[in-house]
C-alpha cells in the first residue's frame, strides 16, 4: 500500500513539475513576445488577416459542399431534370408527361415532384403587387419534408386542372401582408382568380424553391405544355444515384419507342450540391487555392521572423546548451513561443473571419438560399484548430531543425562578429525569403490576369444600348385579356402614354430583352435539309418585339429592315428578322433576305426574314451568342412583356409616371422588376467583379506581408552584421558599397523568388482559362510589369535596414555585442 502511495505521489509530482516548467515556458514566452511589441504585433497581423481569409472562403465552401442539407436524410434527395445533347443542352428542364410516366413506373424512388417558379399578380385589399410564385405536385412537401406552421398542404386530388384553387402562403407573405393573422380559408385573389389560404409555411422552411407561395401546379399529363419544369426526387433506401438513373432510363426508353416522349431528351439524375452549386466550385477553389497562399506567405513571413530572431539570440541557446538543456528542451521553448504567437493570431483570425464572412454575405447581389446555414459549427472549428497547429509548426520549424542540427553549440566557439552572420545559418532563412516572393509573385500574377480580364469584358460591346434605358414589366391576367386582340391594345395604348411622357426619347417592349431570360424553339428552314439523327440541332433563341425596339435598344440593323406596323397583322405580312448567328449557320456566303422558315414540324405559313440584325450579348458578356430570332408582337401575341424606354434624364424618374399610367387602365395590374439596363448589366457580371476583386485583396495583402517580412528578416541580419560593417567602413569602405552589399544579396534573393514565383505562375493559370475571358498575349506580356513591381517593393523593404547600416558608426559597431 506504502509503494503504491509512493508512485502516486512520484506521478503527481512528476506531472506537478510538468505543469510548472510548462507554466515557466509560457510566462518565458509572453516575455520574449512583449520585448518585441513591433515584430510581435507584425507577425500577429500577418497570421490573423491569413487565418481570417481562410475562414471567410471555407465558410462558404463549408455550406455549400460539405454541410448536410437540411432536408430529412439528404442523401437520398437527387436533382431531376433532362438532358438533350443534340440540342446542346446540359439542362432542358422536364416535360410534364415524362415526369408523370416517370413517377407511376420508377422502381427507385420512394417520391417525386416537379414545379415551377413563376409570378402573380396578387391583389389583398390597397395592396397590389408582384409576388413570386413556386407551381408544384402535391409530392413537393413529403418530399422535402415540409410541414405547414398552421393549416395542411395541398393533396394530389387538389393537384388537378379541374380542382379548386387553393395556396399555401409562405411565411415571410403571411408576416408582410396579414400579420400573422389566422388565414386559413380566407380568399386571395392571383391573376384575378380567388383563391383559398389553407396554409402557412414555417419561417425557416428548407426548400429550393423561391416563392412567396405555393399552388398546385395542377397539370395534365396527357398534355404536352413544354418543358421548364424543376424537379426533385427522394431515392429508396439503398438505392443510389447510378441505379435510379439507369431507371429513369429503361423508363424513358420505353416512352420514346412508344411515341410518348421527345427522342432528343435523356434523364438526367445529379446531385443537390453539384446542381445547386456546381458553377461555383471552381470559383471557390480558386479562391481557396489563393488565401492558402496568403496564409503560406504569412507562414513564411513569420518562420522568417522567428528564425532571424532565434539567430539573434544564437550565443543564448549555445549557452542553455552548455549549461545543460537539451535539444528538445530548446526546440518546446521556441514551439511555445511560436504556438502562443499563432494562437492570438487565431483568435484575432477568428473574429476578423467572422465579421469578413457576414460582410460578404451583406454585399452578394444574389444572397444564397435561406436554407444554407453560414453558421460556425464544428468543421469550421477544426480548419481554425488546424491552421492555428499548422502555422505553429510551420514558423517553428526552420529554427528547432536548426537546433536539432546542433547550429547553437557552434556559437560557442563563434565571435559576436559571427554569431548570426555565417552564411550556413543563414540559409533556411533566405530559403524563407525566396519562398515568400515567390508565392508573393505567383498570386500577384493571378490577380492581374484576373483583373484585366474583368476590365475587358467591362469594355465589351454588348450590342445594346445600357445608358438611360429603363425595364420594367407588365402581365396582363388570362381571366381578363385572353384574346390577343386585347393584348395588343393594351401593349399599343400604354406604349404611346409613355412616348408621350416628358423626357421619353423612344420606347418599345420585348418578352425577353437582353440579360432577362429565354425562350427556345425549333425551326424548319425552306431549302435546308433537316438535321439527321445524331447531327448537332442547337434551340433558337426566340423574341417577340414591338415596333420601335432595334431603335430603342439601338440594335444595329445590318441587311433589309426593322419592323413596322403591319408585319404581323395577317398571313401575308408574316415576317422575321434573324441574328447574324442564324444567318451564318442556316444561309451561309447567301443574303438572307426573302429566305422563308416557320417552326418544326407545322404545317403554318412560311416566315419571310426581312431583316438581319448584329448580335447582342443576350445571355451576358462572358457566354457566346446564340442562333435567334425577331418576332413582331402582332404575329406572336403575349399576356406579358417587358417594356423598354430610352430617356434623356434618369431613368428611374420615369417609373411613378409609369405606374400611374398603369393605374388609369388596369388598378389591378403592378409594375414589377423596375431595373435600368446599366444596372442589370453590372449585376450580371456580380460574381466576376466579388471574385477579381477578392484575389486583388488577397494579392495587396500578401505584397504587403512580403514586404513587412522582408524587412523584418534584412532588419535582424543587418543587427547581427554591425560589427562587421563597423570593420569595413573602419578600414576604409564607402558608406555607399556597403548599402550596395546589403541590397546586393537583398536583389539575389528575389531574383530567384522571382524566377520561381514565374515558373508557379506558369503552371497556375492554364488552371485559370476558363475564367480568364479576353486574355490576349499583349494581357500577358504586360504581366511582365508584377516582378518589376515586386523587385521595386522588396528592394524598397531592403533599403530601410541597409541605409541604416552604412550609417553607423565605426566605434559604436565595434565596442556593440
């Protein structure tokens, strides 16, 4: 009992002196911390802004790839869509026969729906406006598991043509327009047609879907209204993606050899993530790639730092090893000290991402889904943890492997004169130098090439007008103008109340204007073979315009005419106008003029082209135009458009002139996505302009650190050179060749980060292509311009040390130790 009481009270004692020479090694290294508030206060600043840049792109890497959805089981959700390669369509969206045959016959799927996000016009007492809408099957809420906060959801007999309208109102709708009151089985009327409330959406409602509501999308199947429909499934337990899919596709075999579905169309099965978010992976990787590099940079920033300052306190390690510590009693001293200056860096890190993370989210045009959580949880925790473990490690290393080498007994036997100035103890830290410029380099070039090729796609001609040009769209309600007679006179009357407004230059009106959407059919060309099967058969973009548009939106007109008043109004005076896409690819070396079309498959009158057109960048800057045609609104009527208005002065002084004009002819009818071009425009190229601008951040951020690190590394080499300089300039040496000697070495060491930083910067940007749009050689020859810089910013952080050296004194260099 007595020898078991001795061993307990051996290990208490044992772990008792563990815990105090821990406490001494800590006390020992806020000490050496606070000695040096600048150098200390450098490095912290340079690991935090790292760690936080870091933080705030693993945010949004984190929601979006690696945190589970927050739908019941996820893993089983699977994106449902089509697929037609012949059309050079990734995504066609689904026919409605296809999903219905698919979701009676699949063997894979526990359920399945499909929707639609559109808008309507809503009127609830004083209020009218433009709401969106999601039109779904029934199967939408077992599916995503959504329960209703108060009342039920829709059932599959309400899920009918025939059935009564009924609507689930979102939670964010039933807080803005009824404040909270109890609504069900209260009347909304959309699109002027009543409709019953029977329930409200929980607040945080997990769905992919946009709408303020839900209505039954109430389909036929034994109609074939066109695609465009989303869909989502839920796969049986065990089931995965491969076999669901091979499903779909005996499935949809079938229905082709039976004639019930389009032969172009495939299913096409993907997961939530990758369909969600697919587009912007590479961008995160890329701008993961880059603030690891700043992160590196900081890393080698600090190593440098703590090795050209363990090099000053050489002579005091030989000392503790002469006096009998060991290696690894040096090497936990200095891990310490390393490890509690990259532990405050974390938390400042922290903090900084967090604020960094919710900043970004403020400012994104597009904000992502409600349902995707940007909260801390614990991987975010482990990817701090670990960047705080890694930069430890990292700035520790240079100067205990140097320890462990045995460098600090060597000092012994070494003069003041050469304690820190031996050339092979200080070549880790010149490694550390060149490896800081190179990477300095290597993100300096991404970030040029980066944003030049944004100020490029800025400069673009998008083939439209974008200065004082003002959208905004009208749908007139079915229920009241379902004749297109009536459509025109709407569109006709309200066109010339707003030509007439003060200030109005033109104005004109399109269902799809550039940068809104897309409308694609096919075409039979008179005199041009159809495509065989197999054969390349891309969809013509399809718009339908008034009168007036190709001047008001200042199309140019490149052969025949615009539209006047009387295409359109009969068989006679069918007429079109095609893009120069289209011309090229149906009627090349040949004048369009006079050639005749009309859509696939009918019988209607052919389509005489009167005009051809220059193309316009309709999908935005970065996506290639398309084959596409013009329609005049009297051939092809629509119950909505989108009306566009050149003006003098603001353009958005125009818009409560407009809504009044409105309200004379329809109160019922609002205004809705009143946006000018120049805007719309900017706000297409959102996501270049956070990503361009986030690398140049980056990129300023890591010149910076490179230039502190530089000058703190030649800062201590020059302290621990004093005597020598002392000695030259004793016996005769020019203050000048002395500088010259300090920014001699400085120039080595960056050359050769130079020449390395442009062998990785090689390599790094074929993996950029795809993002580098409008790059030419000129773009890349001017990039020759960053090392010059770079050379000039590190020579600059050199000379600082390097002046302060040729001007000391002889007698105080030699009398120093």
């Amino acid at each position: 009992m007595s020898k078991e009481r001795e061993t307990n009270n051996l290990k208490l004692k044992k772990r008792t002196n563990q815990m105090s020479v821990l406490f001494n090694d800590i006390k020992f290294a806020c000490r050496m911390l606070i000695r040096q508030p600048v150098v200390t206060a450098i490095a912290i600043v340079t690991l935090s802004l790292g760690m936080a840049g870091n933080t705030v792109i693993f945010g949004f890497f984190n929601a979006f790839f690696l945190r589970p959805l927050p739908f019941p089981e996820p893993g089983r959700l699977v994106d449902l869509d089509e697929t037609a390669p012949s059309w050079s369509l990734e995504y066609t969206g689904m026919a409605y026969p296809d999903f219905h045959a698919w979701r009676e016959q699949n063997r894979t799927f526990e359920a399945m729906t499909v929707w639609q996000d559109t808008r309507f016009s809503m009127r609830h007492g004083e209020i009218v406006e433009r709401v969106r809408a999601t039109c779904a099957t029934y199967d939408i809420f077992p599916v995503l598991g959504i329960k209703p906060l108060i009342g039920r959801v829709f059932t599959a007999e309400e899920d009918r043509p025939e059935a009564d309208k009924v609507v689930v109102l979102g939670y964010g709708l039933w807080q803005r327009v009824f404040g909270q009151e109890n609504v069900v089985g209260r009347t909304l009327h959309l699109n002027r047609q009543a409709y019953t409330i029977i329930g409200v959406l929980p607040q945080h409602q997990a769905a992919p879907i946009d709408g303020e509501l839900i209505v039954p999308l109430a389909r036929n199947p034994a109609e074939h209204s066109g695609w465009h429909l989303r869909g989502i499934g839920r796969l049986k337990a065990g089931v995965t993606l491969a076999i669901a899919q091979a499903d779909l596709n005996r499935l949809h075999q079938a229905l082709i050899e039976s004639n019930r579905a389009n032969k172009n169309t495939f299913p096409r099965l993907t997961s939530l993530t990758q369909r969600y978010f697919g587009d912007t992976r590479p961008i995160l990787i890329i701008l993961m790639s880059a603030v690891i590099l700043v992160l590196l940079i900081a890393c080698s920033n600090v190593a440098a730092l703590i090795l050209a300052r363990g090099l000053a306190r050489w002579r005091e390690m030989g000392i503790r090893l002469s006096l009998g510590a060991t290696s690894g009693r040096i090497v936990r001293l200095i891990g310490t000290e390393t490890l509690l200056l990259s532990c405050l860096a974390g938390l400042l890190g922290l903090y900084l991402g967090y604020r960094g993370l919710h900043f970004l989210l403020d400012s994104l045009v597009d904000r992502p889904p409600q349902w995707l959580s940007f909260r801390f949880d614990i991987r975010m925790w482990f990817y701090m943890g670990g960047m705080v473990l890694l930069t430890a490690g990292f700035g520790a290393l240079p100067t205990c492997f140097a320890v462990i080498k045995g460098y600090s007994r060597e000092s012994l036997n070494l003069s003041g004169l050469h304690a820190t100035a031996a050339p092979r103890k200080r070549r880790s830290l010149h490694l550390l130098v060149v490896a800081e410029v190179a990477l300095t380099l290597v993100l300096l070039i991404q970030a040029g090439l980066l944003v030049t090729a944004f100020r490029r796609l800025q400069k673009q001609d998008p083939g439209f007008r974008t200065n004082k040009l003002l959208l905004y769209g009208i749908a007139l309600p079915d229920a009241q103008y379902r004749e297109g007679s009536s459509q025109l006179a709407f569109f006709q009357n309200h066109l010339e109340q707003v030509r007439a407004l003060p200030g109005v230059i033109s104005v004109s009106a399109a269902d799809t204007p550039p940068l809104v959407g897309h409308q694609g059919q096919f075409y039979d060309i008179e005199n041009v073979p159809s495509p065989r099967p197999g054969d390349p058969d891309p969809v013509v973009l399809q718009r339908i315009v008034f009168p007036g548009y190709f001047h008001t939106m200042s199309v140019k007109i490149l052969a025949g005419r615009p539209f006047n008043e009387q295409d359109g109004i009969d068989e006679g005076s069918l007429a079109v106008i095609v893009n120069e896409t289209f011309a090229r690819r149906f009627w090349p070396n040949q004048d369009p003029l006079g050639k005749r079309l009309r859509y696939r498959g009918s019988k209607n009158p052919w389509i005489t082209v009167v005009g051809v057109t220059r193309n316009v960048m309709h999908y935005g800057l970065e996506r290639p135009m398309i084959p596409g045609l013009y329609f005049p609104f009297a051939q092809n009527k629509r119950r909505q458009m989108i009306a566009t208005v050149h003006c003098r002065g603001n353009a958005l002084d125009l818009v409560a002139s407009i809504r009044q004009i409105v309200r004379r002819a329809d109160p019922d009818l609002p205004v809705f996505g009143i946006e000018t071009m120049e805007s719309k425009l900017r706000t297409s190229l959102w996501v270049r302009r956070l990503y361009s601008s986030l690398i140049a951040i980056f990129a300023g951020t890591a010149l910076v650190m490179a230039m502190g690190g530089i000058y703190g590394v030649f800062s201590y080499v020059t302290n621990g050179r004093v005597q020598e300089m002392g000695v030259r300039i004793a016996i005769g040496a020019n203050p000048l060749s002395v500088l010259w000697l300090i920014l001699r070495q400085g120039l080595r060491l960056i050359l050769l980060g130079i020449i390395l930083g442009l062998l990785g910067a090689v390599l790094c940007v074929p993996l950029m292509r795809s993002l580098l749009v409008g790059i030419h050689l000129a773009d890349l020859l001017t990039m020759a311009v960053v090392p010059v810089v770079l050379i000039a910013v590190a020579l600059l952080a050199c000379y600082v040390p390097a002046r302060r050296a040729a001007r000391i004194d002889p007698m105080e260099a030699l009398r120093y130790e």
